[in-house]
C-alpha cells in the first residue's frame, strides 16, 4: 500500500502535509463509516500496488452514496406492492421494464463471473457504472411519471414495480459480500423477502433475455433521447 505520490506509507511523511494520522482501518472506518472503506477495498485491483489517498476514498464515497440511493429510490416505489399477488409475468411486462431487466441479468453474469475469479474491482466496475448510466440516469428517470401518476393498480405501475423489486432483490444479493451492512438494511424493507437476513439468501444469476430486435429498438431510442 502507498501515498497518493507512490511512496510506501512512512511516519516521516505524517503530520508533515502528507496525510493525517494514524494510518489504520479504525480511523478511516470512524471518519466514513465501514462499508465505504469495504466498498473501497473491493475498488482496488490488488495485484499492483493499492493507493491510500483521501482523493481516492473521496470518490468511492460518492459511488457508496450512488448505490444507496438507488435501492432507497427502489424500496420507496414498492411500499404497496405484494410481489405474491402483484407481479406481472414476463411476457406481460412493458418494453422499458423488459429492457432494463435484459441489462440487469447482463450485469448478474458479469458480476458472478468476477466473483468466482476473486476479482472484487471487476464487481465495483461493473456494478457501479450500471447503477449510475442504465439504472439511475436512464430507467430511474423515466419510470418517475408512470410511479407516480398512474393509477395504483394500473398494469404498467405494477410492471415497472414488479421490476423494481427484482432488480432491488438482485442488487441487494449481489452487493452483500462487500456492502455487508447496507445490504443487510436495505434487505429489512424488500417486500415478500424470503429470509430474514440477505446473508441467508441464496443468489441465483437471473436468466432473462430480450430479443435481439427488442434489443435494437431500444438502442435507437436511446440515442434519439441522447441527441434530443
């Protein structure tokens, strides 16, 4: 592990401008809390040599606080939703619902295959871009009109909710190994959850794929929303 000049971590450099002391887990655990300093870590390729920078740790914050506030904004949409009676089947879900779906189970492959290599920088890549691009820029911020001013029971608010829960369920699954608190938190509020702690549950890759003509039609509309 080295300074943010590469240099190994030495007492000479502390308290001389080079960064605050002590140099320990505890300290940076204390200032921001455990699961970004986990979140940090998982962020780090450690086959070179680890940065500690309060640059670097400043901006793993900013993507803790995207993940957050991404399954909030999830959890605050299914208050009404019973996932028993209110799901809708796959075939019955809105073109936007579907795609994002096909674009979650994209990321669940992904994310297991890092995994099962130890590669936890791949998991934060991987989860943190989805979250911030095709989950919060793009699907969060077009489903707010149908959540908000269709009728509660109407079919394409039960859609977008039936989404919501699988992909706040996923998330919750997937980020368990290195977000262990707020996953844990988070998991208290999925509706028709199916074990008491996330850390019980049993993660499978979701299997859902959308055509490629769906595909296609998608892209083009997204680079017309892009243009436009």
């Amino acid at each position: 592990m080295v300074d943010a000049d590469r240099e190994k971590i030495s007492k000479s450099k502390q308290g001389q401008g080079g960064y605050e002391k002590p140099q320990t887990a505890e300290a940076y655990v204390k200032r921001y809390g455990a699961d970004v300093v986990r979140l940090w870590v998982s962020s780090q390729d450690f086959r070179s040599d680890i940065v500690v920078s309060e640059e670097r740790i400043n901006k793993v914050a900013e993507t803790y606080r995207g993940i957050r506030n991404a399954l909030r904004y999830q959890l605050s949409n299914l208050y009404d939703f019973d996932p028993a009676k209110q799901s809708v089947p796959d075939d019955k879900l809105t073109g936007l619902d579907r795609w994002i779906l096909g674009e979650f189970a994209k990321v669940e492959k992904e994310v297991g295959e890092a995994y099962d290599k130890y590669e936890f920088h791949v998991v934060y890549q991987k989860l943190s871009q989805f979250i911030a691009v095709e989950l919060s820029s793009i699907y969060h911020d077009v489903i707010k009109d149908r959540l908000y001013t269709d009728a509660a029971n109407s079919h394409r608010r039960r859609s977008t909710q039936t989404a919501l829960h699988r992909l706040v369920t996923g998330l919750c699954k997937m980020l368990a190994p290195v977000l262990a608190f707020t996953a844990d938190e988070a998991w208290e509020f999925v509706p028709g959850k199916p074990t008491t702690s996330v850390h019980e549950a049993v993660w499978n890759i979701t299997n859902f794929a959308i055509s490629d003509a769906e595909q296609m039609t998608w892209a083009k509309l997204f680079l017309f929303r892009h243009l436009f």
